[in-house]
C-alpha cells in the first residue's frame, strides 16, 4: 500500500492508482538501493582501474568519476531509468489530485485563516523558483491553476510521498525531527521561543520544529502561495500551531534580533550562490544573540570521496538541479563567517534517522556516533543519516 | 461541484519545463526503456486488479477456476476492451513526444 497522508487532505485512491503509486515507490527503491549498489561494483571493478592503467592515478573528484562513467551501460541504464522514475513519481500522483481536487480544495479552504496564513501577492517570486521546474515536477512550486489554488502543495506532498519510498517517516517529516532533536539532545537548555523555516514548501518539516518546540511561535515561510496555503491546511489539520508567510528568505519581515532559530531543509541547494550569501546574512539580521541559525543539508563536496560526490551530484547533471554541485563545493563555514558569524560559532554533524528509534535510543546514537561523513549522509538508502551545520550568533 | 470563487479546474500540467537528458548513444534507447517502465506499471496495475478480483470472487464461492477461462464477454464490453487498449498504447509510448537535449538554465551565478 502507498503511503497515506497522515492529514484530512490525504485523498482516497482508486485500486489502480494506488498500484501505480507503489509501482513507482518499488522502483525508485531497486534503482536507488540494488542497481545503484551495482554500479558502483562495476565503476570499483572495472571503471576506476582503466582510469587508473591510463592516468597513473584514481580519479580525484565527482566530475573526473562523472566522466569516466559516462560510457559504461549500467551508468546509461541507471541514469535513463532513475530519470523516467522520477518523471513517474509526479504523474502518478497528479492523476488522483486531479480527479479529487474539488473537495481537496474545499478541504483546504476550510482549514485556512487569516491566523494561519499571510500571502503576499506583490511578492516577485524568484527566478529560480518562475523559471525551473526543480526536480522535473510540472508546474514547479509557484504555478497557480486559480486565485486560491493548491495545486503544487499537492503534488509535492504526494509526490514526497512517493518519492522517499518509505524513507521519511509517516509524516514525511523525519528530517526535521532529526535536526530538531539533535539539538534538542546536544543543547538541552536552548529553548528557542521564535522560529522561522526558510523554504519551508509544505511545511513538512516545518511541523517537526513545532512538535519539538511546542511553546515556540513557529512561522515557515515560502515565496510560493500554493504552498502555503496547502501548508497551512496540512499543519491546522494535524492540530499544529505553525504560521505560514509568503516571503523572500532573501529579506523578509522580521524585524532585526527577533528570531532564536533560523531553519531550513534542502533549501540552500535550490538558490544560486549569489541568494544564498544573502539568506546567511538575512538570518544573521534577524537572529537575536545567542540565537541559532541551522540548516540540513547535501554533505559538502570537500568531505566526501570521489565516487560520492559523482553520485550526490547526479541530481545536477540530470534532475533540474542547477545549482546544487555549485552549492556542494562551498565552504558552509566560511559561508556563515561571511555572514557574520564567529568561527569559533560554526557547528556541523551528522544524525541518524529518528523516526525509527526511541528517544533513548536516539539518544544513546548520538552520544556514541563517531559521526563520520560516510556514503550513507544525505542520500536515500538503507542506514542513512542527514548532514547538519550551522552557527550559533554572538551573544556579545 | 465548482470551486468556491467560480473558476474551475484547468487540467494540471504533466509535463516539466525543460529537456530530458539522453544517457545512450541513440537516444531511442532511452525513449524504448522509458516506455517499458510505464507498460511495467501498467501491467503491475493490472496484475493486482486481476489478482485482488479473483481473491474476493473466489472468497465469496462466485466461480471456479475453470468458469473462469470458459467465459466470453459481450459486444459493449469489447468496444470498451478496444478504448482502453489505445490509451494503454498512447501512455506507453508517450515517450516518443519527449525532447531530449542539454537544460537552458545553468548556474550563472
Ligand atoms: C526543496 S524545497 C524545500 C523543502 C523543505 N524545506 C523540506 O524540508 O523538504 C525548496 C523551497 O524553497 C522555496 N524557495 C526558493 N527560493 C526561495 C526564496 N528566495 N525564499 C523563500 N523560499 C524560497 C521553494 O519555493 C521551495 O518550496
């Protein structure tokens, strides 16, 4: 059975939609966990000791091992085929939204109020957000079919679904509770009042920090109404107490020192490096001192093998991702530097999965993880973990 | 039922802005395999109906396996038979309309 929405707008599918949704779930899974295993047997066993017999040494970063695979099948098989999955993933779910998006909508109408939601409709919306569809989903985050439409909250939503094949929790929100009890673990007396999601989408992890936190004032915001407006429906109907604000992460609303916990989630790997050096500094404006700016992410390129950064980059090359090796290749620490930060206030770490696990156990996890980068960070697989950094303002 | 303000929905967009990377040296492999994952889905699709019907006809004693081979459907359902199978052959080869080629958009920053 696919997975169904843990929310009031989870839709009801028919018997062959619903084999069409665990079709595309089983294949992502074979190609992402059997064949991707394959082909890095073939690039160890035969790929890399050619490359080494002509260049008297192993390929030294992603491009190099990028090029050297470009030739062999199981590469050819593995790419074309993870690409029609993909294109899958958002067809298979665009079918059931369409045939119930009347009383989806009227659903989500329902569950929105001016407390939960602030649009902006003069906000121009980025140019990588109007101009891309990210990861080959149709319509992108920002199309609007209608003047109070949900449309892409929808897809994203089933489609994540879809798409993380079991691997994100019910709620589709393991990495924020991830991040957020990592923190809660390691800094038991940062009690964030104030919290802010950047790129929050549909408030999926959004949910996590509000759960943790539940006293805090938690506010995601998104350049993308439809998003929000699903977001803020989803968050209402699971009785959670999260605001949702259509705003630039580039220069939002908040005032200067108000704010104890920037948040995002693979969100910096979606901005051009240019937006992202003003994300950092706009979090650092609006943070009070000693408050926390932490963000999940893909492992940075300099802390990762040759062959893992080909394959963590396989999104750039091939998913609409333009801008992800770009955001690899960054220093996260000199980025915080640069936005004001303290290097001696830079944090990084990697965390197990929480969903899974007791509190205790996580707990346990964490204390006694080594916390190595391995090829299990930040990539859909059995035993993975999820890359965090950040850094904590000054308090002087 | 119409949405609130009086619009209704507009079909919702299957196809993504941008081009489709080709990974062989014809990229007519790429479109034939692409269309043997939608027809696998399809026959998955179909494989569990088939076997789900013939799980709750069976528990409900409505025929035997062999009532089942004998049995011959009329001339409506055969035109039906018919709509379907081109849909079933229009999805499967969808890929034939897809563009292949380099993305326009490019990190420029
Ligand atoms: C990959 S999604 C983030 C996913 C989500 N945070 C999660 O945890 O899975 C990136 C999101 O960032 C939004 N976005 C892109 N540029 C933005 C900007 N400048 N300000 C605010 N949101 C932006 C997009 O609309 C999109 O919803």
């Amino acid at each position: 059975m696919p997975l169904e929405l843990q929310h009031q707008l989870n839709i009801k599918k028919t018997l062959d939609e619903s084999s069409k949704l665990d079709f595309v779930a089983s294949l992502r899974a074979f190609v992402l966990n059997d064949m991707a295993n394959k082909m890095r047997s073939r690039y160890e066993d035969k790929v890399e000791p050619t490359f080494e017999r002509k260049h008297k040494r192993k390929p030294e970063s992603g491009t190099e091992v990028h090029k050297a695979l470009m030739d062999e099948q199981y590469f050819q098989f593995y790419s074309s085929m993870r690409c029609t999955a993909q294109r899958m993933v958002w067809n298979s779910v665009i079918d059931p939204i369409e045939r119930n998006y009347d009383s989806l909508s009227e659903t989500a109408t329902k569950l929105i109020d001016a407390d939960n939601l602030d649009e902006n409709q003069s906000l121009e919306i980025p140019r990588n957000v109007s101009a891309l569809d990210v990861h080959l989903s149709p319509g992108g985050y920002s199309k609007e079919y209608n003047d109070h439409d949900i449309t892409t909250g929808a897809i994203y939503d089933n489609g994540l679904a879809v798409f993380s094949f079991g691997m994100m929790g019910l709620n589709l929100d393991d990495i924020g509770m991830s991040m957020a009890n990592y923190i809660r673990h390691t800094f038991p007396d940062f009690k964030p009042e104030k919290i802010v999601d950047f790129g929050c989408t549909v408030g999926h992890n959004t949910s996590a920090l509000a759960k943790t936190w539940s006293d805090a004032e938690v506010t995601g915001i998104d350049v993308a109404a439809p998003l929000l407006r699903y977001a803020a429906a989803r968050s209402k109907s699971q009785n959670l107490n999260v605001k949702y604000s259509q705003q630039d992460a580039e220069k939002t609303d908040f005032p200067d020192n108000s704010v104890d916990m920037v948040f995002s989630s693979m969100f910096l790997h979606e901005l051009s490096a240019k937006v992202r050096k003003k994300v950092f500094k706009e979090a650092y404006r609006i943070l009070k001192p000693g408050g926390l700016m932490l963000h999940m992410e893909l492992p940075p390129a300099d802390q990762l093998g040759a062959y893992d950064n080909f394959y963590l980059d396989w999104d750039s090359y091939y998913n609409n991702e333009p801008y992800y090796k770009g955001f690899r290749a960054e220093n996260c620490q000199a980025n915080c530097v640069e936005a004001g930060f303290a290097e001696e206030d830079y944090l990084q770490f990697t965390t197990p999965q929480y969903t899974y696990i007791s509190d205790d156990e996580y707990q346990q996890k964490i204390n006694q993880d080594d916390q190595d980068m391995d090829d299990k960070v930040g990539r859909l697989s059995n035993e993975l973990s999820w890359y965090g950094f950040g850094a904590w303002k000054n308090n002087g | 039922m119409a949405s609130e303000r009086g619009k209704t929905m507009a079909d919702i967009e299957r196809k993504a802005k941008g081009r489709q990377k080709a990974f062989f040296k014809d990229e007519a492999t790429d479109k034939i395999l692409s269309s043997l994952l939608v027809l696998l889905s399809e026959h998955w699709t179909l494989k569990q109906r088939v076997l789900t019907l013939e799980k709750l006809l069976q528990s409900k004693g409505c025929f035997t396996p062999d009532e089942l081979e004998e049995h011959e459907v009329d001339e409506q359902a055969k035109m039906e038979f018919e709509g379907m199978r081109q849909k079933l052959l229009a999805d499967v080869f969808a890929s034939l309309e897809q563009e292949y080629g380099e993305s326009e958009i490019k990190d420029e920053s």
